[in-house]
C-alpha cells in the first residue's frame, strides 16, 4: 500500500465503523474515535494527558519535553512555559515573521512567470527561518543557503522518524539502531542536540556578561531588544534550579520539531486553497491590501484580517496539520455502552472529526463563512480541534496564526496564485503531518501593487 491508500484506508474505516472502533498492529490493540462527542469525553478528562504508543519515536530527539512528558513534570513545565507565549512576547516576533515572509515573496519573484513549481520547499524554509530565531534567536539561513548541517539533521530526523514510524519491525531499538538509517539518525541527533546545546550555553553567557553589566539581554540581531523563547527559558529557569540545562533543550527541541512543520503544511494547503477559488483569493486580496497598503504588517493590524483568519480556520479543518493524536487511557472509559480499558491507546481522528457531516454540511466544501462567529455558536466544541484542545492543548497557536496570517500576507498582496492539483488529484498523507504526497504545485503571476 501507498502511504495516500494507507490514508485513504483509514478514511474508509472511519466511514465503516466509526464514530468508535478498534484495531490491531501486530499485538497492540488501539480504539479510534471520530466523534466530537468522545473526542470531548477522551481531551477535557486531566486523567488521559498521557500519550499513546507512537510518541516514544520522538523520545530521542525530544526527550521529555513538553509534547511528550507526562504527569507532574508536565504540568510543571507547561506551567512555566505558558507566559512565554503570551501575545506581549509575540508581538516582538513580528519583526521575524514580517522579514522573512518579505525574503519568501523576493526568493518567489523568480518563480513569478505563470510556470508551475512546488511551493513546499520555499516555505519550509521561510517557517524554518522564523522557528530557528523565535525559538533560539539564531539566523540559519535556510532560504538562502542550500546547504545548512542543522538544517539538513532536522529534514533527516524528522524523515527517518516518519519511515520508522510506519515499518513495525523498525520499533524495537536492539534492530533499529543497528540499521543504515538508525545510525544514520544518532548522527542527525548528535547534531541538533550539539547545535541547542551550543546555542544554549552561547546565550547563557550573554545574560551572565549582561547581567554582571548590569544591563538588560542585548539582541544581536537589531538596536531593539528582543528575546528568543531560548532566553526567556533560561531566565526562568533560575540558574538551573527551576529547568536543568537537559530541560532547557528539551523544550527548544520540542518547539523545533512542533514549531515549523505544522505551519508549514497549514500555510501551502491555505495557498492550495486559495488557488483553486480565485472568489475567495480575491476577497483576501482586498483585505489585504486595505490593510497592508504599503507599510509593514504589524501585530495591530492582524486583528483586522478577519476574512483570512476564518480562511486559515477552514484550511486548518479541512487539512489539519496534525491529523491524529493519540492518548493513553490511564483508566477505563466508558464511551457509550463500551469499556476502553486501562492501557489502550486512544486515537483522536482530527480529520474525520473535521469531515464529520453531522457538524459540518457538505464536509468537503472550502467554506470559509463556516467560521463566522454566528455559524459556529452552536457547534460541538470538540468538533474543530486542529490545535487539539483541553489541558494539553497546542501551547503555540497563538504563534501559528500570527506567523500564517503574515506570511499570507505577503505572498497575496503579492501574487495570483493557481493551483495546478485539484482536491481529485492532490494526494494528501499522514506522516505525523498532513501533507501532499507529491508537493504542492502552483503558478503565481505577480500583482501590480
Ligand atoms: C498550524 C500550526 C500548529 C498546529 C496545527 C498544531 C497542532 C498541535 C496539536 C494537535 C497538538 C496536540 C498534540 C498531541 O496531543 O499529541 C499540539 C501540541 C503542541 N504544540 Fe502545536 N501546533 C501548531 C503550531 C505550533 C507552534 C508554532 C508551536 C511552538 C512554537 C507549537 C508547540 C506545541 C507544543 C509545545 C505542544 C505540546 C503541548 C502540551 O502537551 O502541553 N505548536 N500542537
């Protein structure tokens, strides 16, 4: 099977036997939920935070940062971490998201000839550029650079992870690691943790010197003041009483990993999108272009996006970057007339849930007045969950609409864009992301602002 037959597959399944059914790989049992109403039953419990069986593969790289860690720790951590996405630090991304998003449209000017091109790559890099210096406040360079050593690990450990992922005779550690590829990823490891590590104790020593100065954290990019999530980590971890050096890590590791490419599928099947309802691009255009008109986009101005926000919400529910989760049930759940025992692992269908025509008429339809606020006030909750939702809810979404609305921005004030797939023809598969299996094609004409 194909990894889009193995994601057709599982559509079918849901189709089947949903809203509740269960399966089995090799001897692990696994129950599969497609319904707002169980899905409610399974996130809003504090007991299930802990996460199903496929997490483990992440361990390596993550180790026990925020997505993977479980009780005390995590509540501890995420705790902590809350005020480092609060919209007062956000809004000194901006400059971040607004540099590299006009760096994207100038790489895209030379693709600008009405020629067809796959548009994934591009903003890989842009959302590669932006996680690398929010999170640690360095310049990688991806869209400028071909070649890049921390750039090139994170592409091959998130790739090998992917591979191991669906091959069930790869999951024991004793074969894996004796493997081409299971070597091969130890190497990518020892450089995404050599290049934290480094980065770490590199900013450590800049608060130290600025401290002993008595000054605040100087910011190497620009005159103004501006903190990496890196620096606000180290501050609050009170000299390593609080976080360790390890934990520190983790957490950038942990924002790497989750920060870039779940923006990235979400802002192409937006474009994708957008291309093949030129009605609805030109709507975003004139929003856009009302609001941007020739300045900078600021984090005011966002506010004021409200038709491409509810585009983002309706790409986000028909592509959701992250189409599955999975819990552990710590104990049994009771679902309808059925027992989950203790120890299964749940998996939560974010896409099924989001197709289900029970919350949503005509499911496959690009809607975005779905999400005006008098049509979504009597909708299930649980029924739109792209950044799941409960206590262990994304911590980063707030960053994700920020980053999406403005490096949309930039790429529809500037351009037509054309989809050259249609929803027949783009195969979209489940590699923890939600991707298209062959990129993303489109033809884009620049506009005449
Ligand atoms: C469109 C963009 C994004 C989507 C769709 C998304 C989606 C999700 C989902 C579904 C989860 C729950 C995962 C699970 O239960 O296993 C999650 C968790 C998380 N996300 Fe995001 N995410 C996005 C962007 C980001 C960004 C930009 C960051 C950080 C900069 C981030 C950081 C995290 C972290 C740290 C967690 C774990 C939270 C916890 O368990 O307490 N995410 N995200």
């Amino acid at each position: 099977m194909t990894k889009y037959e193995i994601f057709l597959y599982l559509r079918d399944l849901a189709k089947k036997y949903g809203p509740v059914y269960r399966t089995w790989i090799g001897n692990i049992a696994a129950v599969h939920i497609t319904d707002a109403e169980y899905v409610q039953l399974i996130l809003s419990n504090s007991t299930h935070i802990r996460k199903g069986y496929g997490y483990k593969f992440l361990l390596p790289w993550l180790g026990d940062g925020l997505l993977t860690s479980k009780g005390k720790k995590w509540h501890r951590h995420r705790k902590l971490l809350t005020p480092t996405f609060h919209f007062r630090i956000l809004e000194n991304f901006m400059d971040i998201f607004v540099d590299k998003s006009k760096f994207l449209v100038k790489l895209l000017d030379k693709k600008a000839n009405g020629e067809p091109f796959n548009v994934f790559p591009y903003v890989t890099r842009c959302a590669l550029d932006i996680i690398c210096e929010t999170a640690m406040g360095i310049q990688v360079n991806a869209m400028t650079h071909e070649k890049n050593e921390y750039v090139d690990a994170i592409y091959g450990v998130c790739e090998n992870i992917l591979h191991r992922v669906t091959r069930i005779w790869l999951h024991p550690d004793f074969i894996y690691y004796r493997t081409s590829r299971g070597k091969k990823t130890l190497q990518y490891l020892k450089v995404l943790h050599g290049t934290t590590n480094r980065v770490i104790n590199e900013r450590k020593h800049v608060l130290l010197q600025t401290n002993n100065q008595n000054k605040k954290l100087q910011n190497q990019f620009g005159t103004r003041e501006r903190k990496a999530f890196l620096d606000l980590l180290i501050e609050a971890s009170d000299g390593g009483t609080t976080l360790t050096h390890e934990q520190i890590r983790e957490e950038v590791d942990t924002f790497m990993f989750e920060g870039h490419d779940t923006t990235t599928a979400s802002i192409c099947w937006t474009i994708f999108l957008l291309g093949l309802h030129p009605e609805i691009q030109d709507r975003v255009y004139n929003e856009v272009s009302q609001v941007l008109c020739e300045k900078s986009l600021e984090l005011s101005d966002l506010s004021h996006l409200n038709y491409l926000e509810r585009v983002i919400k309706e790409s986000l529910r028909l592509y959701p970057s992250v189409g599955f989760i999975t819990r552990f049930a710590s104990e049994d759940i009771k679902i309808g007339t059925r027992i989950i025992p203790t120890g299964t692992s749940v998996g939560i269908h974010i896409f099924d849930v989001h197709r289900n025509e029970k919350y949503y008429p005509e499911p496959n339809k690009f809607d975005p007045d779905r999400f005006l606020p008098e049509n979504t006030k009597n909708r299930h909750p649980y029924a739109y969950i792209p950044f799941s939702a409960g206590p262990r809810n994304c911590i980063g979404q707030k960053f994700a609409l920020y980053e999406e609305k403005t490096v949309l921005s930039y790429i529809i004030r500037n351009y037509k864009i054309k989809s050259m797939q249609t929803i027949d023809t783009v195969h979209p598969i489940n590699e923890l992301i939600v991707r298209p299996s062959e990129g993303l094609l489109v033809s884009l004409v620049k506009r005449i602002t």
